[in-house]
C-alpha cells in the first residue's frame, strides 16, 4: 500500500461505521487503536452478511494474522465513517483486505491500512484452504495489482 492519497474510487465495498463516545481519547479524536476495530467489523460484516461465516458455529475461521493502519486526518465522536473494502491478495489459505476510513461524504480517506485472515480449522488452529464460501464472497473485492 504505497504513501499516496487513498480514494474512495480505489474501493468496491463499503460499510457504514458508528461511531461511539467511548472512540475518542483524550485528544479529542478517535484512538489509534480503534481503527483496528473498524478493520474487523467492516471485514467480518461482509463475511457474515454475504453467508460466508457463521460466527457461532463455523468450522474455518479466519484468524487476523497481520494489520496495518496509517493515518491521514483525525475523525471524532459523533462522526458517521464508512469503511472501505477491496482484496489485493486472495491466496490457498489467506487473504489480504485493505481498508480505508472515510468520513462520509469525503472522498479521501483519513486511515488506510490492512488486514490478513489466516484461515484455520477452529478444532485445532490447523491452517486450511480458504473456503469456498469465503471465495465466492472476496472474488469480486479482488483488485489488480
């Protein structure tokens, strides 16, 4: 993910986040570690959404094996965000998601980043293929390098 301006155009899924009170530090702008919860929720909303996880009962699990946040512009308490979703890696047992946060209605991002799912056998933590569930879901997220 180069140093540049991260756009909204450069993404093919979005989600709407909320944010809370509690997302801000005392700084008065959301906390650096929070954008890492908006990682999560924008990818596993997708999965679950489109039937590709079932949180409770799911045999396959993907497990967060890397992530990455850069930040370009502050976002605070009672912004509305939305993340932005795209694949830039689809391979035999991972994934590679990359985010981006925007205030809604900006067209540049005030966060970008990613987020690899290491997918496992929930019984064991055996790594696995990615299941084709999964695959149907992130195909159409997939982008050129």
């Amino acid at each position: 993910m180069a140093d540049r301006k991260h756009r909204r155009a450069d993404y093919k899924r979005f989600v709407a986040i909320t944010t809370r009170w509690a997302d801000n530090d005392a700084y008065a702008h959301v906390n650096n570690v929070t954008y890492y919860s908006y990682f999560d929720t924008a990818v596993n909303h997708v999965l679950v959404t489109e039937g590709a996880l079932d949180i409770e009962h799911a045999t396959e699990i993907g497990v967060v094996a890397e992530t990455m946040c850069r930040f370009f512009k502050p976002v605070a308490f009672p912004d509305a965000l939305e993340a932005g979703l795209r694949v830039a890696k689809l391979g035999r047992s991972s994934i590679r998601y990359e985010i981006a946060i925007f205030k809604q209605g900006d067209d540049e991002a005030a966060a970008a980043g990613h987020f690899v799912h290491v997918y496992v056998r929930r019984s064991d933590f055996q790594v696995i293929e990615v299941p084709d569930s999964v695959v149907r879901v992130v195909t159409p997220l997939l982008v050129k390098p």
